[in-house]
C-alpha cells in the first residue's frame, strides 16, 4: 500500500506539460524555458488555460474547468490602441483607440473619443463579463507640452471609462512588460514579435500598426502575469 501510494505521489508531483517541461522542478532556468517557447503561440493554439506563475496550476482545458478572465490591454494615446483577449487567450479585438475632431482651431486637431470608446469596450465585453484591464502608464517625458497633455487627456478618459463599467484596472510601465519579452523601445520589433505570436493577423499588416501590437503584447503579458 506504501508503495502504490508512493508511486501517485510521484505522479501527481512529475507531471509534465504540453511543452515538455517538468512542473514540479522549481528550477529557475526550466521555467524561463518554459516561458520563452510559450511566447511564440497564444494560449488558445496551444490548447491553453491562462497558466499562473506557479507551477501547480496547469490545464484548465483538460480538467474541464471554466475561467472567466478577460483581458483588455490599453496603449494610450490619440495613436493608441485597444486589444482585447477572451479567457482561452484568442483575440477578441484589436481597435485603434476611437477619436474626434476638436473644437475651434488650436494646434490639437482630434481628441479621444470617450463614447466610442464606451461603445468599443462594451461591444468586446458583455455587460454580464468581466475583465482585468491594464494601461500602459509611462511618463510623458520627451514630449512636447501639447503632446504630453493629449497623452494624459487619453488616459484620464480611458480609465474614467473602465471605472464606470466596473472593471478591474491595472497599471504596468513600459520596461516592464517589455523586459518580459526581451524588448526594448523599438517599436518595429513589437510589430514583428506580435505577428509571429498570432500570426499575419488583418490588424497587424501594416508598418503603422507598432501600437496595436504593443496593446496585444501588453494584453499577453497580463494574461501570463496577472491571472
């Protein structure tokens, strides 16, 4: 009886992953390996639950088990833009953050569109669901005083937004989810980084596209972090 008790024991403990990787092993370097083949397919390709930083929680999928995270990611912005995961990490949306033309004739031509932007999230995520939503939060150094202040506008309106639906909001600086992924500020490599992660999706074909895929990456890299 000792034995056979023994033997589950092991089992439970060395159970590997669709990756190959041991889960029980605490080793530092197997899980960074385990994340770096990860990055290049999103978890619904893979047959993935959102995996938590701790080992012990695996397959939801297999388990038959439901999970009810969403994640909206936010690059702010007038050039900014909106990603939207479901629970199994599929695209849901990629939108570039809704504008309108200003009033009068200053520098400033278009300002953020909170309505539309109301209507963009509320379309991705039912009244009924929930979701972790995560905007970039850098500061605006570097910027023209002008740029700067339409930076700030933006993201005072978009996290006024995701307040009034209810969602859980979070804050994460550039560097951090970037050194996640091995990235630094160019934002070509973010372009390219995304397109082999989810494919040549319609929203990423252009060159002029770098801020979607920051919102998607930004998007994963809470899917990976924060659930």
């Amino acid at each position: 009886m000792d034995s056979r008790l023994h033997q589950a024991d092991s089992t439970r403990l060395v159970r590997r992953d669709v990756l190959g990787v041991v889960c029980a092993a605490p080793n530092r370097a197997l899980l960074l390996r385990r994340e770096a083949l990860a990055l290049w397919a999103p978890p619904n390709a893979l047959g993935l639950r959102k995996r938590s930083r701790t080992c012990g929680r695996t397959l939801a999928r297999s388990r038959g088990e439901a999970s009810m995270t969403i994640i909206a990611a936010i690059d702010p912005g007038l050039t900014g833009a909106l990603s939207v995961l479901d629970d199994n990490g599929a695209v849901r949306l990629i939108a570039d953050l809704p504008t309108m033309p200003t009033e009068g004739n200053g520098t400033i031509k278009r300002e953020f569109d909170a309505l539309a932007f109301y209507a963009l999230m509320r379309g991705a995520v039912k009244a009924d669901e929930s979701a972790i939503c995560v905007i970039e939060h850098a500061a605006p150094f570097g910027k023209s005083m002008l740029s700067a202040a339409a930076l700030e506008a933006t993201k005072a309106g978009v996290l006024a937004v995701l307040r009034i639906q209810k969602h859980d909001v979070r804050r994460v600086a550039p560097t951090t989810w970037k050194k996640f992924f091995g990235l630094s500020a160019d934002k070509d490599a973010s372009l390219t980084l995304a397109r082999g992660m989810y494919g040549h999706l319609p929203e990423l074909k252009r060159a002029k596209d770098h801020n979607r895929a920051e919102s998607l990456l930004i998007a994963r890299w809470a899917q990976r972090n924060l659930t």
